[in-house]
C-alpha cells in the first residue's frame, strides 16, 4: 500500500478541522463548541488543531478565510454575468451585500469574526477586496463612466458602507427588511458616482 505524500496528509487534516468547526461554529456558534467534541467530530486530536491552527480563534480565522474565498468567487461570478462593468461593479456590490442574508455568513463572518478576531478591516481579505475594488474602480475612471474620484479612496468608502450595511442586516430583527433598505440606499449611494451623460 502506497503512504500519502506528507503534503497531502497535512492538506487533508487542515480540511477535516476546518469542516467540523464550519460545521460546528455554524450551528452553535464560537463560544458554544467544544474543542473536544470539535476533534472528536474530525476523527483527530486537540494536538492536531494546535499544532495546525495554534487554538480555536486561529481555527475560526482559517474557517473565515474559507467562506471569504467561497464568497469572492460567488462576487466574480455574478460581475462576470453582467452586461457592462459598471453592472458588474453595482451587481457585486449588492451581492456581498445581501449575503449577509446567509446564516453561515451572518453568524461567522459578520458576529463572531469581528467579535473573537477584532475589527475586520485588519483582516488579510480586507486589504484584498480594496486592491481589487480600487482597480474596478480606476477603470471605470478611465473609461469616463465614473466622475473623476480617487479610486483608493472610494473603494474605501464602498467597503466600508457594504461592510456595515452587512453587519446591520446580520444583527437586525428583520434581516430581510434591512437588506431591502440596505440595497436602495446603497443603489442611490453609488448613483453618485456616474457621469451624467
């Protein structure tokens, strides 16, 4: 019988701790896991999850980092179907917005993960969704769809406006109602933005 390459051993722990916590954090949130049934679930050690994430918040921010890349590839997805880049630009925008509709996305991403690992604007993601949204953005400059703005300085804007309508609609009695309004205001927000022709 052939041994696994150590490389795909490692891959395949990591994967196992990571879909028990999703698992787990998902349904009876962060503080309510137990470590112990946790590793149980995966068939490993708590040894296995300190020696790959260090404790439970680094495996939570592995378990953010997992969904965050889901969702960027969802947000392509929907900007790649639109019929021009401003669509796309708008349409991205609005999904990662109504996202926080999503229990997984509303209990891990928006309320425990800025709970347990701080503020997320210090997340590694964070800085990724920037750089991308100011190169949207500077093409769109470019192109004379958008007025004349600072790209950075907008798709800092942009981001902070999606992120707390995000965690508005995950903390709110009527996520649905909140996520209505969120979309309407945030569509007049960008309205802003274009060029009147």
């Amino acid at each position: 019988m052939s041994r696994r390459p150590r490389q795909q051993m490692i891959a395949e722990t990591r994967a196992k701790l990571i879909g028990a916590a999703r698992a787990a954090f998902g349904t009876v949130g962060y503080a309510a896991t137990s470590m112990d049934e946790l590793t149980a679930a995966a068939g490993l050690t708590r040894g296995a999850l300190y020696h790959h994430f260090g404790d439970k918040k680094g495996l939570l921010a592995a378990v953010i980092a997992e969904i965050d890349a889901e969702m960027n590839e969802r947000l392509n997805a929907v900007s790649a179907r639109a019929a021009d880049p401003w669509t796309g630009f708008r349409d991205e925008c609005a999904a990662y917005i109504e996202m926080a509709l999503e229990p997984e996305i509303q209990r891990l991403v928006l309320r425990d993960g800025p709970a347990v690992l701080g503020d997320p604007w210090t997340w590694p993601t964070q800085s990724a969704c920037i750089i991308s949204m100011t190169e949207s953005l500077g093409k769109l400059r470019e192109a004379g769809v958008i007025r004349s703005v600072d790209p950075e300085a907008a798709a800092r804007l942009i981001a902070g406006a999606t992120l707390h309508a995000a965690q508005w609609i995950a903390h709110a009695p009527d996520a649905r109602a909140a996520s209505a309004k969120a979309i309407g205001a945030f569509d007049a927000l960008l309205e802003g933005l274009l060029v009147r022709r």
